[in-house]
C-alpha cells in the first residue's frame, strides 16, 4: 500500500459535494493498488471514470477532482432585482408587458420564459394576473346606494 498524498487526505476529509467525494475515493483508492474492479464495485463507477479523474489528479493535484460547472448566470443581478421589485411596488397598475418592456428598456435583458417575470411579480407581493390597481367601473356611491337598496328590502 501506498502513502496518500497530505492534499488528497484533507481533500477527502473536508465536507464536499457526493461526486467529488466519489472521485477523491476513487484516485485514493487507485494509488493504493486496489484492482480497478474492486473499485468499480464499491463506487459503481467505469474503469474509464477512475483512469479519467486519476489522471486528472496527477495533473493538477486536488483541483482536478473538483467540479468545473459553477451554474448559470442569472440575467439580471441582486441589485437590478431588488430596483425591478422597488419599481413594481411603486406602480400603481401591472401588466406582464409593462414588466417586459421595462426590464428590457432599463436594463437590455428579455427573457425567454415567462415564469421570470411571473418570480419577479412575486417577490414584489404582486399577483402577476391583477392588471389593475382597483376595478375601473368601481364606483362606491352606486355601491352604497345598492347596499341600502337591498338592506331596506
């Protein structure tokens, strides 16, 4: 058996996302002249996966066993959504595409999906549905005349 190298040890003893963890395992594993079966059974992984991330390991060392995807990145950024939020509760009537074409104005971004904008109403305690402030035919002196009407009856 072989010494596992310092930066593999404390790669593997620090707390890390399960396919990192199943790589760190597999390349010490592989120092240690396991058979490359016996590795494929206890990780459930291809002899090409362990050749692949050993390598990878010799190469550049621990960083070779991270994960490179670091997701995508979102359109607008905290503070332009936080000003998008701001504006929508300054409005004082809605629309998906008053939403659309300010964002698209102020800030250059359109988005493909409507579920965007729909997360934006959202956050701003806005149902994305409600067009309008109040009902534009609302008038509360019929409103009261009908209540009275009915009442008296």
């Amino acid at each position: 058996m072989h010494a596992i190298p310092d930066d593999l040890h404390a790669f593997l003893t620090e707390h890390r996302d399960s396919r990192e963890y199943r790589r760190a395992l597999a390349v010490k594993l592989a120092l240690q002249d396991y058979p490359y079966a016996t590795i494929c059974a206890m990780l459930d992984v291809t002899p090409g996966f362990i050749a692949q991330v050993k390598a990878a390991y010799e190469t550049t060392g621990v960083d070779g066993l991270r994960l490179k995807y670091q997701g995508a990145q979102p359109f607008l950024t905290s503070e332009q959504r936080q000003a998008v939020i701001a504006w929508l509760k300054a409005e004082q009537t809605w629309s998906l595409e008053q939403l659309r074409s300010h964002i698209e104005t102020t800030y250059a971004v359109v988005y493909k999906s409507k579920q965007s904008y729909y997360e934006l109403f959202a956050q701003a305690g806005i149902t994305y549905k409600r067009s309008q402030a109040r009902n534009p035919r609302h008038d509360s002196e019929q409103v009261a005349a009908k209540k009275k009407l009915f009442s008296n009856s």
